[in-house]
C-alpha cells in the first residue's frame, strides 16, 4: 500500500502569488507551534514553516514508495540544488558547499581533520571570568564558553593521553563589551599566545594560503594555530565583529574556524568570498526555516585539501597519493554527499525554505522585522523585570536580546551560587516556564549574573514579551525564595 | 496553527489484539512501497510499516508543537526507552547501548576513538562495507605519525564457515608474527584477553580487528562469534560490523559472545525509521570510548573530578550529539511492537529465511546459474545467486574498472525505470552476482518476476557491452 498522496492542510500550503499576512501574530497560521505557546526561543531549535515541513514529509514519504530509486537515481540533484541555493545566499561557490547534520558534527569535521602536533596551539573563546579557574570552569559551567559541544571538542583533542596534542589556549570575553573591545581583547590575547610559545622555541609556520609567509612546501610547515571563533554567541547570543577577528588571524597566520551556527537567515550580508574565513558552519534550521538537522560546512578552494574525510568516512574517501587524489584532490564534494544511510530530507528542504522566505518578502524584511522587534522587546522586557539588556551600543544585536533576571548579582564568584545552586536554578526555571507558563526562553549565568536570550521570529510580537515578563517576574520571584537568595 | 490532529489513513494503524493478514503480498498494505514495484532489495535501506511512519511523523509534529518543551523535557525517557527494548534483543545491558545515526557513524566512533600508535595494527577484510574499509584507510594515511599500519584479509566466496575461520586465523596469526618479529610488543590488549594487564606503562601496541557479522556484498551470515573468540585468544580487539544483523539474525547474545565494540542497524532489518543505528560498548570498554563523534556538552574532561564519578560518560555523550532528527531513534518501540504482532522474531526470520532459500533456488533455475552459498551456512535472509553474465578468470580479462561501473549504472537504470524492481547487483571473483533480501511481504512470484527481468537485462547487456566468455 502505497501511502495515499498527502493533501495539504491548513497552513501547509501558500499561494506565491498572494500577499502574505502581515508579520505577527497574524502568521502563526503558517507555523507548528501550539497556539497556546509563547515562544520566544526559536534560536535553540528553529521553528519551521508548516509548508516546509509538509513538503519534507511528502519528500519522506515519496522515499519510502522506493527508496532504491530515491537515494540511487533522484536524490543527489535535489541537494545539489540545495547546495547551490545556499552558496548563492553566502557568497561562495557551490562546490565550496556541503550539508552535514548540524553545526556541532560540522565543526568536528574540520578540528578532527587537522594533523595536530606537539606545540599546536587551539585557541577557543570563554565567556566569563576567573582566568585561573576556567579549567574548572569547563567541565562545570555549561554557559561559560563558546558553544559546550565545540568547546568540549576542543578540549577532546587536547586530552589525547599521549602525543601528539594540541595546547588549549582560551580568549576570555566578559560581557557587556563593544566590538572594538572584543576586537582589542582578540588581537592582544593572539599575539600573547603566540609570542609565549614563539620564546619557548615553536615556530609556527604552518600558516594558512593567505597569510603573509605561506609556503607550499610541506618539509616547512612545523607548527600551527588554528582559533575557532564565533560569528554570533549562544550565550549571551551577540554578533561579534568576526570578519575583523577572521582578518586579525589572516594577519596572526592562524587558521580561523568560524562557528556562524546562528548566521544564516539571522545575519545579513554574509559575503564569504570577501570575509575569507578559512572555514565557516552554520545551521538552517535555527533561522533560515529549513527542517531540523540541516547545517552547512563551507571550506573554501584552497582549504578542501585539509578536509581529508568527512566524518564519518564514506565510500568517495580517496587514498592519499593514489591516481584518484591527483584527480580529485581530497573529493571533498563527493565525500559529503553520502555519510552511510541519512535522513536527508533536511538538506532537501532548504528551497521550500528559502521560497517561503522569499514569499514572505525576502531576507531583509524578515531580519528587519525581528531585528526591530529583539530591540523594542527587549527594551520592553528590562522595564517589566526593572533591570537592563546586556548590549549597551546595539552593536552585538542582530535578532538576539540579552536581558538581565531579577535575581541576585554575585559580585565573587561562588559567593551566592555554587555551581549546583546554577544547575538547579536552571532547572526550576526550564520546568516552570514550560509548564506553568507555556513560554520559553534560554537562560544562563554570565559574570555573576542571570540573564535571558531572547529570539523573535516573524511570528512574535511586542505583546509576547509582556507575558514573557511576567512569567519571569514570577519565576523569579519563586526562585528567590526556593533557593533562600533573599539577601 | 498548531496541526490539525494526524489521523491514521489506511494501514497506518493497526489493532493489535486482531491476528495480522498472512505473510507475502496480503502483507504489503502495511508497507509504503509502490504497488508496482517490486522490492528485492529491503536489505539496503530498510522498509518500514506505516503504522511505525506514521508514528514518527506524528513524533515529529509534536516535537513542531513545542521543540523546547519536548527536547528539554520528554523526549529524553522515549529514548532510554528505545535503548531498554534494544538491549533485551541482544542480551546487553541497557547502558551499553547507545543510538548513532548509522552503522558508518557508529564505526568511526569506535575506530576514531582509539589513540593510534605506529605499531599498531588494524586488521580489517576485502568484503569489508565500503565505507568501514575507507575508514581503515583513512586512519592508515595519516601524512605522519602515528598512524596504524593497515592489513587486508581476503575471501572470495563461497566459502564455508570452517574455511573463513581458518583463513582469519591463519593470516591473524601470520600478521602478529610478521610484526613481532620487527620488534612490536602487542602487549595492549583487551580486558578479556590472556595476559591483561591494567598498568598503561605496560601497554605498548595493539591489534584492532573490524569484522563483519554479515557481509554486504556478497551478503553473507559469518563464524564471528568464533571469529571474535580467536580475536581474543590472540589479544586483538574486535570490532564487529553487525549491520545486517538486528533483525535477521536470531538468537544474538552479547553478554555470551562478548565482541569488545558491535555496531548494527535497526532500518535496515527491524523495520525502525532510517538513520538509526546500536552502538553496543560493554563496560569494561567504555574508557576506550573517550568521545562521542561529534564531541558534545557531556563530554568528560580526563583527569577531572567528574570523571572519576562518571568515567568516560558514555552514556550521557551519546544521548546529544547537536540538533538531531531522533525520532528515528524513538521509532524503535514502534517497530518491535508491529513486529511482536506479526508474530515476533522467530515467525519473522523463519519466513524470510525459508524464502531467501526457495527464491535464490527458483532464480538459479530461471537464469540457469547457481546460488553463492552451496552448504546454507551463509544464509539468512540474503540469498547471492550469480546473473547469467560472462564468468572471468583472470581479473580484468573482460571487465575492467570501468566497465564494472558502467555495467552496474546500466544494471541500475534498467531494473528501477524499466522494470520497476531492484537487487543490489556486484561483481565478485569475476562473476555477476545479485543479492536478494526478502521481506514478509514478497513472496515466490517476486523472484519470478525478478528473474524475468534479470534475464533479459543480462541479455541486453551482453550484446552492448559486447561481452563474450573468452575460451579456456
């Protein structure tokens, strides 16, 4: 029994050709979430557009009436198709392009892919402050770095219990700052970095293609840093001036691995092929309304020689130095075109989502509108709850707001919240806005501080941060007691 | 808009307390194949029952509904859930298993999480999956050290349980001695293994052994409980590439054969969602496994306070590995339960058995050539019967490299487009050979059907590809 032809239903179908509703409340129509649900946290998961997901259930299905002719004869032009949208959309050539199933596994690929050696350095980014305690740090405090998955890869590849490691080196980043501050912070802490080692004898020569000093010839290469940096942070979630930090390692010759999970379909203007990042991930489900588990792994030309295999390794893996590598080089297209047996319909749904978008008028009106509206909100939002956003100048705001919880500031670390008093209360706080309250958003602890992230989409309006911030003035207030915080 | 309710169309429910339709084609109005088509080949991708496609789409839309609420609060017990049903299956313990989106994956989680040394061997096979046997060589051209040394076994089939023992031990053995005597001290060894020792100081050089449970390409049932018993004896670690097993193979008990890593997938054979597969790490290992791939937020940094309480952490690691599609995972109890109503395991495999037997029996006689297998050892529920195609003696005497790929896209085309059926078709020891892999909706007639096509696809590939069986 084939499964009948699935008939759209309401909301998972768009006329092109109409005007769309106005953003707001008025486009819920279009999207899965409960009616019921205040949701102001789509930066975590994503939200997709009923439509999209139709269409990716339909596709999941039309596999399933024949798999064999699916995934051997038509399903490599839908991706390649998907590959070219996206390329289109960050300024890169397609074949610079590939999907993998999330940011995490994508950033994975490229730090497992480098050959590490005795005396490299990978430099990470941390979010709070202490420096002498940030080892402790890592393994407790799941806010206090760039993203937990990609800060723990890090240390994965430092732990290796014997040679050859890479050192681990961290750049702290203690919010509220400005662009030019991070900036200043960033270049400083590079060249520390590099010059301790540099005096203890490393010669770091193994530099990218760009980099003053590149030398082709490999018996020259000794060692090498490689700085994995965010384009926006999770946690506070703000922009960083990542095409000037990306410039600043070109300088440095340091290998620049951009985590841009949050980028596209929130950031505009992504030029890849003017910032030249040497290697750049981000996510499509988070804010492009692409179906969850899509993400992007751009290796520019010049690098795809360091991406030996994708992860896991697949059938196009070509041995090094055989007839096929000085063909294809590394096949860096093809490898990633088939990591054993997927769920591809994500990538698949990148063009129903980047349609939709386009119905919707495009990529510049959405960011606008949700541009306008983390700003209006969060203002909104530190009234209601009497206290401030993080971002004082707007320059680390796109679509993210950060705004401080009614709760009590430490001014020494561990002087009112152990590191289990912060798992507790993030706990609390999950249950109750979840369950009582129906709304969300992420929460974390930042240099002694509570603070929430908020992430409105198309479909939010002012009004959802009024309940919001009452939600939390509750919350809050049952928080203070619960935990004795009431100084 | 949150969905309108999904509502199960016809067979996507079914009432479990009523007896199931027999097997064979009343069977296929459960299954979302296309009428038409003609489906030999279930043992690539897996085919799943609507009932289990309709749940997890349904899953799927909930998760639409409230994605914080369902991700950070309830999907974590359907999965621990999924793993507990799995585990029974295989005489494992619950916290051995973990979920990977694929066998591929699961397998470079084991192989990438060894520390390599110069020295060590990685032993792995001809009739290794493509993509295992690429990862062995990846770990192996590593441009410096350290980096394992690659060895190959080879079978060329057919061959009988007795003889692929004999061989891997033979040439196991041969490799250890090659190397011992350039110096190698193979003295890191598994837990089980005679002469374990705990001290690291003492572990120098290891052996890793990948090793199939059931090939692919020919697909065929392996000795590998008794091929990982001589892994032990021999102080090798085993990795098996159980694939093909969960679901076809009867009667696994991990806690008895006791491989030191086993990986398989649960879409190709037990009728869960795809991109879903077992990674199975007895305790005793699990140090081995140091991160999951992709590393994730539970990960435990060595040397740590936490990682004395939690060791490697195995668990926890695996249970987030970034933004996931997991209902594939969650789909697991969905697809036992249909199963246990169509009759359970044994009613299953009987039947899919006795008709891999019967259908490779009556294809041998349709296309006037023989099955693989010539005792029954190596079948389950995959029969290898050889297309009626000229037998080369010498490699490259009629096919070359390119030759071979044209054939198979020509193969390909033909069968899906033309004749709307499919096996997985290869080449082997100079002979064409397809591999059928029936499920409880085929039936004899499909076979028939096949073989129909096979003759006269076979045919016209003679005549294009201009092939004539050179003479003696």
């Amino acid at each position: 029994m084939p499964i009948p032809q699935l008939v759209p239903s309401k909301g998972e179908s768009y006329d092109p050709a109409e005007r769309p509703p106005p953003f707001g409340h008025a486009l819920k129509q279009y999207f899965p979430l409960d009616e019921d649900y205040v949701n102001l946290n789509p930066g975590s998961w994503g939200t997709l557009p009923l439509p999209v997901l139709f269409a990716a259930t339909r596709l999941g299905y039309q596999i399933e009436r024949n798999p064999d002719k699916m995934y051997r004869q038509l399903f490599h032009p839908l991706i390649v198709q998907a590959r070219e949208s996206i390329a289109k959309l960050v300024g890169a050539d397609r074949d610079e392009v590939v999907f993998t199933p999330n940011a995490t596994l994508a950033i994975n690929t490229v730090l497992r892919n480098f050959e590490w050696r005795e005396g490299d350095l990978l430099v990470g980014g941390a979010y709070d402050y202490h420096a002498v305690l940030l080892h402790h740090l890592l393994t407790h405090t799941k806010a206090a770095t760039s993203y937990g998955g990609i800060a723990n890869t890090i240390r994965y590849l430092a732990d290796r219990s014997e040679q050859p490691r890479p050192e681990l080196c961290l750049v702290k980043y203690i919010f509220p700052l400005t662009h030019a501050q991070i900036l200043e912070n960033f270049r400083t802490s590079l060249r520390e970095f590099k010059a301790e080692h540099a005096a203890f004898g490393t010669q770091f020569t193994d530099v990218p293609p760009l980099s003053p000093g590149y030398t082709d010839d490999p018996a020259e290469r000794k060692n090498k840093i490689v700085v994995v940096l965010d384009a926006i942070t999770a946690a506070p979630g703000a922009l960083m001036p990542w095409k000037e930090m990306v410039r600043v390692c070109t300088e440095e010759g340091a290998w620049a691995v951009v985590d841009a999970a949050h980028s596209i379909g929130q950031e505009p203007d992504i030029n890849l092929s003017e910032a030249k990042p040497d290697f750049w991930i981000t996510d499509c489900h988070k804010w492009l309304y692409a179906k969850r588990g899509c993400a992007v792994l751009y290796v520019p030309k010049r690098n795809q020689h360091i991406i030996k295999s994708s992860i896991p390794t697949s059938h196009e893996y070509v041995h090094a130095g055989s007839a096929k590598a000085m063909e294809k080089g590394t096949n860096f297209v093809m490898q990633h075109g088939w990591t054993g047996t997927p769920d591809h319909t994500a990538y698949a749904s990148v063009p129903d989502a980047l349609a939709f978008r386009e119905w919707l008028g495009g990529e510049k009106v959405i960011n606008d509108y949700c541009h306008q509206l983390a700003l209006d909100g969060g203002k909104r939002l530190a009234h209601i709850l009497g206290t401030r956003v993080l971002d004082e100048t707007g320059e680390l705001t796109l679509n993210m707001s950060n705004v401080r919880l009614p709760l009590p500031v430490e001014k020494s670390r561990g002087e009112l919240y152990t590191p289990e008093t912060i798992s507790h209360i993030n706990v609390y706080m999950r249950d109750k806005l979840l369950d009582e309250w129906g709304t969300y958003v992420v929460h974390f602890f930042h240099a002694g501080a509570w603070w929430c992230r908020c992430s409105p989409q198309v479909f939010n309006e002012l009004s959802d941060f009024d309940y919001l911030g009452n939600a939390l003035l509750a919350v809050c207030e049952d928080i203070l007691e619960a935990f004795n915080l009431n100084k």
